[in-house]
C-alpha cells in the first residue's frame, strides 16, 4: 500500500509572522550594516522561514508575500528555513493564529486526508498519528469513509463518535511536526 508522502515542493506563498525593521536584536553588527528580517510561515507546508524583504519595503504580520521562483515583489532572498526556537515572541504569539487561519481556509485538503490516510507499517496508521486518536477512531473513520467520504470537519465529528474537534488535532500535529517532536511528518516539511 501506498503512504502519502510530503512532496519535495518550495513553498510558493507565505504569511508574514513578524517583521523586524532593523534586524534581531541579538545582531551586534552597527545598524547601517544590520539587515531586515521576516519570519513567516508557507502556506502549502507550513515551512517557518527567515527572509529578506527588498528595500524600501515594510511588512505587517499576516500580510501574504510570493515567495517562489520568479519575480518577488517584496522578498529579496529567503535566508533558509528555521526553527519554533528561533522564532521572535510576536512570531510565535502570531504562529498560531495563522496556522489556524490556514487549516480552516484549506479545509478540504484536511478532509481529505481523513479521507485517504493509510496504514504507515502493519501496526501503525496515519490516522493514529494525531493527537487524541486511537485504534477505535480510526476503525470509526475508516469504516465511515468507505461508505462515504467525508466533506467536511462537522461531517467528520457527526459520523465518528466521540471524536475531538478535527481542526483542533491538526493543529495540534502541525505544532508537535513544526517543534521537530515527530517521527512521520503528515502535514509540516522541515
């Protein structure tokens, strides 16, 4: 049987976490020779990124900015990829917010996957991967799909019993996949 996989894709589009004017704090460097930071989240992969916005430009959080190959508006570089630890205190406050904001704008690619997650080895399954979920809810899923599948997370929570919010358990695996707490990564690419 085939497991999904996370796709090898650069992030194309990214929300602004936090911007920082006149770099990190922490860069003891003068000021003309400081550099200005964005830490911000892909969208498709939930990639925590460190960029270089051009100059002359000035970012909010939440502000969606391209990212991919081509021509950027307002990114000059993408510095690499970092850490929740790395990340300023408006960034993580705002992480979540985003995050949430993302699942629920991409709902059925959540969906889906309830809909088409498969066994990892022949004791373990995606679905037991999230948080709050055992054998007994995964049996409810996938007894529930083949039937019909699902369409959304309320049609996911009316037909499995006792299941927890669905939005809330993704979250939740994306933050332990994004803290580098996971073994099998389902959602986040590090």
């Amino acid at each position: 049987m085939e497991t999904q996989e996370i796709k090898k894709t650069k992030e194309e589009n990214a929300i602004v976490l936090d911007f920082l004017p006149n770099g990190y704090l922490f860069d003891k460097r003068p000021s003309h020779l400081k550099t200005p930071i964005v830490q911000a989240l892909g969208i498709e992969k939930f990639t925590l990124l460190e960029l270089v916005p051009k100059k002359g430009i000035f970012l909010q959080p939440h502000d969606e900015i391209y990212i991919g190959e081509g021509k950027r508006e307002q990114i000059h570089h993408i510095n690499g990829k970092i850490g929740l630890d790395k990340l300023t205190g408006t960034a993580r406050k705002e992480v979540e917010f985003v995050i949430i904001d993302i699942i629920k704008k991409n709902e059925k690619k959540f969906v889906d996957f309830f809909n088409k997650a498969q066994p990892l080895t022949t004791r373990m399954h995606q679905i037991e991967l999230l948080p709050g979920l055992g054998k007994k809810h995964m049996w409810q899923i996938i007894e529930e799909r083949k039937d019909k599948p699902f369409e959304s997370f309320n049609d996911i929570k009316a037909r499995v019993k006792l299941m927890p919010d669905p939005e809330k358990i993704i979250f939740k695996r994306i933050i332990a996949e994004m803290g580098g707490e996971e073994k099998y990564m389902l959602f986040v690419d590090v």
